[in-house]
C-alpha cells in the first residue's frame, strides 16, 4: 500500500510539474501574431515576430524592435534608438493586456491573420 502512494505522488508531481512549464511557457508563444489597440481614440497595432522581432504601428510611422520576455514582463528595445520599456502582461481571453509606465493597462486584442 505504501508502494501505491508514493507512486501516486510521484505521477501528482511531474503533472503539476507539466502544469505549470505549460502555464509559464505560453507567453512567449502566445504573444505571436498582430495585436490591435482597443483604444477608440488611437489606433495603433503591435506586431511581433517568432525571431523576437516587432513592430509598434500607428496611422503615421512605424517603429520597429525587438523583444524579450521574462515570466509575465515584455522588454520592447526600438530599433535606432536607446529607448527600452520593461512592462507587464497578461492574457485575459483573447486579449493581450500591456501595462504601461503609468500602471494602466491597455488592451489588445488579436488580429486573424489575412491567407493569400
């Protein structure tokens, strides 16, 4: 009997193991794809790449980056400039929550990718 619950706690382990590299491991696959600003008053998009790679795009210019991240926080580097911004995330749904360096939080949500 004692043979049985230890294997039982051995099998609960590497399952809450497994739980939580897939909970924590999704956040950079997640993020993939192109991601529009709910905001009504500015449309803007941020788009990022499986090769770390993206870009921050509005009406008038395009920026473009690079990223990392780290458990629940993006670093997003802008190309020729020194300009580096460390923020939160989340997923709620289908959408992308970014917390900017004024504590709000601004909500994307992602765009179904154009086939051609």
């Amino acid at each position: 009997m004692k043979k049985y619950k230890i294997v039982i706690l051995v099998i609960l382990l590497l399952i809450m193991i497994l739980l939580l590299f897939l909970v924590f491991g999704q956040g950079e696959k997640n993020i993939i794809g192109k991601w529009k600003s709910t905001n009504e008053k500015n449309e803007y998009y941020y788009i990022f790449n499986e090769d770390k790679t993206c870009s921050y795009e509005m009406k008038v210019a395009r920026l473009d980056c690079t990223y990392e991240i780290d458990e629940n926080q993006i670093t997003i580097s802008y190309k020729g400039s020194d300009k580096t911004n460390t923020f939160k995330y989340r997923f709620d749904g289908n959408f992308l929550i970014i917390n900017d360096e004024n504590d709000n939080d601004n909500k994307f949500i992602k765009q179904k990718v154009e086939k051609k």
